[in-house]
C-alpha cells in the first residue's frame, strides 16, 4: 500500500542512491583494473586470487561492525562510517608500491566494503518499507550507474595515458566516497532496531520476534548463486575476454560495461514487474534468463558471442539480490537491519565461490571451464524462486507463534523516521 512520500523521505531515497552509485563505482573501479593490478605489480591470477579472498574475510567482518553501528546509532551512521572507509582504503591501495602492501590495503579496503553492502541494503529495505511500494530495484539500479561510469573510465584509461593506470582510476575513490558519506550522514534515514529514548512517540511495543534463521537461510543460499555468477562475470569477465579469448585489451573492460548496462536495465524496469506480476515469477524468469546468457559465455567461439552471453546474463541476474533483500526485510520488519545484516553474509560466501572458485579453476586449466560453475548456480535460483515470497513466510510464522501464548515482557523497538539530526 503507497503511503504519503514526504520531502524528507525522498531526501533519504536519493541520498541511499548516491550511495549504492559510489559504491559501484568504487567496486567496479578495482574489479575492472584487475589487468592492470597484475601488470603492476607483475603477479600471477593466483595471487589476485589471494587478495580477493582476503577482501572477502575483511566484507563479512565489515558486515558486523555495520550490525553493531546499526544497533548503537542507527544504518545511516554505518553506511556513512562505511562510505567514508572505502575512499580511504582505496586511495591506500592506489598508493601502495608492493604487492605486500597492496594485500593488507585491500583487507581494510574489505572491511568498509561490508559496512557499506549492509548499511545500504538496511536503508534500501526500510525507505522501501516507508514508501509502502516496491522500491529497491531502483536502488541497484544506482549501484549499476555507478558501476558503468567506472567501466568506462576504466576503459579510457587502458593504454592512452603515461600515467600509472591503477593510481589514475582508484584515486577518485576518496573524494567519490567522502562526498557520499556525508551526504548520508544527513540526509539518510533515521532508522535503527534497538529504541530510542529520546523519541518517545516514535516508539511502540511489539511481540519479541526472534531473527528467522531459516527463512534467511534459504534466502541466503539464492544469495550464494547469485553472487557465485555475478562475481564470476564482474571478477573475471574482462580477463576472460583478454586472456582466453584473446581481445584487444579494451574489450574487457567494454565486456563488463555491457553485463552492468544490461544489470541496470532489469533495475529499471524492476520494481514495475514486481508490482504487475509479484516478486516470484520475476525471479523465475530472471534465473532463466540468466542460465541462458552465461552458458552463451562458456561456448562462445570469440569475444564477441561472450560480450552478448555476459549481456544476457546481466538482464537476468540484475532482480535477484535487491528482491532477495526485499523479501528478507519482510520476514520480521521490527527486526529488518537484524536480518539484512545476517544475510548479507551470504554474499560473501557467493563471492568467495565466484571470485576464488572460479578463479582458480581457470588458472589452473581455463576459464571457459570456470564459467560451467555459475551456469549450474543460476538454476538453484530457479528452484528456490518460491521462498522470495517473504510477507507469505512471515505470516506463516506469526500463524504458528499465535498458537503459542504470547510473552509480556516485550521489548521496545524503535521505528524510523527520515532525515535530521540525531
């Protein structure tokens, strides 16, 4: 049901936008130059293997911290604290002259990165919840403008400048998002799980609602695929194309500039297909698509037919982590930054078998090989599409706790309001 849309509101939505823009941006910068972090420092795809794996322990780390801050002070102070993390860390890894400093740089660049993936999936769940609507496809739509800027300047940067490529790409990091954390610090929503005293009359008691582990677990294995196959094509989609296929050095970056625009495509038209048709047969169909446009990627002959499968697969994979987010926030509402927060984990489990699975089965035989693995993920998509229905589960568990006698002694729970000081 829509609900009034104050200018408040709206302010917290597009400061929300900025922020999974400058976080696509950023990711994308460091995935796309890829090529380039191992041309400088002259290491192998074993080793940029390693540094993935170490971003990856820092995000799920970085994921909790977020938890924390969201409980203490609100998802708007962890996502700004988290933007403001990611343009340091970068402009470390920028400035790194070894590939022993790169390592440690990009672990810190991790820990910011999971403070961010959760804080902007809890302020995309909770303005979507203000809003009465669907609305979090639009907010990754924001993450993949930002992505495709990075690519292409990535793109522009290959070959055509004396200047050190990975300096020229990640500095722009810091000021990108320094600008964007402070823009969520004051316009971002007032929203948090734990109450607050000093808003009396935006407090009510509700029944203590235990976070549904096994909701968020099955939710969280569609997460896994998903980020399985969409790491897999953002980490090592341009070194496919480059590498296995042998194209011109700008055809990688260009390859995943078209998996991103077809990503933002789906983004667009996202939250107007859950409205007309539900959340469930959207991702069906997007599972399916995606299914199709990767194995494309693994038979293609030439780059070419790769860059179309990479497009394909970006039209299907684009709805499933924000609709996966979506139905995790319906699962227990008075508890939402909660369970965004544990799911989020998952992400980086999907990441770690994406990222290093895939990279390192193409480092030691092909990458063609490689890219059979999220080809195979993307139906588990399709066979758990039924459980994105999280208002329907929700329902179900406050059916079977109403057979159950009710606690007295519930806790009070804080609801959002948008923008303002603390």
């Amino acid at each position: 049901m829509n609900r009034e849309v104050t200018p408040a509101l709206t302010r917290s939505r597009v400061a929300g936008s900025v922020a999974f823009g400058a976080q696509g941006y950023v990711l994308v910068t460091i995935l796309a130059s890829l090529p380039d972090v191992k041309d400088r420092y002259r290491i192998d795809d074993d080793k940029i293997t390693a540094a993935v794996l170490g971003v990856l322990v820092a995000a799920a780390l970085g994921t909790a911290v977020a938890d924390y801050l969201a409980r203490r002070w609100g998802s708007r102070v962890a996502l700004a604290a988290g933007l403001a993390a990611i343009g340091l860390t970068v402009t470390l890894v920028a400035l790194a002259p070894t590939y022993a400093l790169a390592v440690p740089a990009f672990a810190l660049y991790g820990l910011g990165l999971g403070m961010v993936d959760a804080g902007t999936n809890m302020q995309a769940v909770a303005v979507q919840r203000a809003y009465g609507r669907p609305l979090i496809a639009s907010f990754y739509a924001s993450w993949s403008v930002g992505a495709i800027v990075a690519t292409l300047v990535c793109s522009a940067t290959v070959g055509r400048w004396a200047v050190d490529p990975v300096m020229l790409v990640f500095l722009p990091g810091l000021p990108v998002g320094l600008a964007a954390a402070a823009l969520v610090r004051r316009l971002g929503l007032r929203v948090h799980d734990a109450p607050d005293p000093a808003d009396a009359d935006h407090v009510r008691l509700v029944a203590a609602t235990p976070v549904p582990w096994r909701a968020i677990t099955v939710l969280g294995v569609a997460l896994v695929a998903f980020y399985v196959a969409d790491n897999a094509a953002q980490t090592w989609g341009s070194l496919y194309v480059r590498d296995t296929l042998g194209a011109a050095g700008w055809l990688g970056p260009f390859a995943l500039g078209v998996y991103l625009a077809t990503t933002l495509a789906s983004r667009l038209l996202g939250d107007g297909a859950v409205h007309r048709w539900g959340r469930v047969p959207v991702v069906r169909v997007a599972s399916l698509v995606a299914a199709v446009g990767l194995l494309l990627v693994v038979v293609a002959p030439g780059a070419l037919v790769a860059v179309v499968g990479f497009g394909v697969a970006g039209a299907g994979l684009g709805l499933v982590a924000p609709l996966a987010f979506a139905a995790a926030g319906e699962l227990a509402p008075d508890h939402a930054d909660a369970v965004v927060a544990r799911l989020n984990v998952f992400n980086y489990v999907g990441t770690l078998f994406g990222a290093v699975l895939v990279g390192a089965i193409g480092s030691t035989s092909t990458f063609r090989y490689a890219f059979l693995v999220p080809v195979g993920v993307v139906l588990v998509i399709l066979l758990l599409s039924g459980r994105f229905d999280g208002a329907a589960h929700a329902e179900a568990r406050r059916a079977a706790a109403r057979t159950v006698e009710p606690t007295h002694d519930a806790p009070p729970v804080h609801h959002g309001r948008p923008g303002g000081a603390t």
